[in-house]
C-alpha cells in the first residue's frame, strides 16, 4: 500500500506533516486553528469552497488507535471545532469528514462543506478531482475561520 517509500513516511522518518510542524502556512494551506491536539489548514486546493485539513501535531502517528485515551478525546474534540466553523463560516448542509491516510500516513482527517445549492456531487462522495481557490476567497476564508476558532 502506498508509495516506494511508504514504511519511512509510515514510520514518520519522512512525514512530510511532521517537517511543516505547525507553520502558519504551507503550499498546501492557510492554518485557521492552532489547536492544543491539532492544527486545521484551510487548503489551497480542494474538492469545492469549504475544505479544512486537520493534522495531528503532536508526536508521528499514523492511525487514531495509536493515541492514548486522552490524546485523541482531543485530538477529535479539535476536528469538531472545525466542523462546526466550516458548517457555521459556510452555510454547509453537511459536513464531510475522512480520515484515511492511505497516500500520507500521519494522522489527519479532512473536513469538507456539503451544500445544499452548488455542490459539485450532490448527494454523493466527493471525488478528489481538486481544483485550485481563489487567492482573495482563501485569504478571506481563512481569516474568517480564524476568528471562529479563536
């Protein structure tokens, strides 16, 4: 599963989340959440408006079954703070949420905004055809997560 150099990244000798280390910006994304157990960056590019990556910052961890009772109560307490400001900052109907790890294996769940009018696949999963927000919209997001989330 995954690619050539799969048990580094798995073993975190190579995770690429743990050498960002909680930068307040990457190529990939703004962060709109400085958790206590996670941080959530709002991404460049996406399936539609609306979609947070959020990232373990804690020691490299490739599964939820790896943290101790305490660590993921907060490490899920902090997904659901993002939850709540995508569905609040966006008007989203539901809120998508995955944890998969299968290409990068640090843990890390995506947060996506369904919408009632102008979804890209209504009433079905998102494909990952991404594509790139605007630069003006994802400052304006961005900012405006970041005063949702304190």
């Amino acid at each position: 599963m995954g690619p050539p150099n799969w048990d580094a990244l798995y073993s975190g000798a190579e995770c690429p989340m743990c050498e960002q280390a909680r930068a307040a910006e990457t190529p990939h994304g703004i962060r709109v959440m400085a958790g206590e157990f996670a941080d959530g960056y709002l991404a460049t590019r996406g399936p539609q408006r609306g979609y947070v990556v959020v990232i373990w910052h804690g020691r490299h961890v490739a599964e939820p079954t790896d943290l101790a009772v305490d660590e993921a109560s907060g490490y899920w307490a902090d997904v659901l703070r993002v939850g709540r400001a995508v569905q609040a900052h966006f008007g989203a109907r539901k809120v998508n949420y995955e944890t998969l790890r299968n290409a990068l294996p640090h843990l890390h769940t995506h947060v996506t905004a369904r919408y009632a009018q102008g979804d890209v696949r209504p009433g079905a999963p998102l494909e990952h055809e991404w594509v790139e927000q605007p630069t003006e919209e994802l400052r304006r997001d961005a900012r405006a997560l970041g005063e949702l989330l304190g």
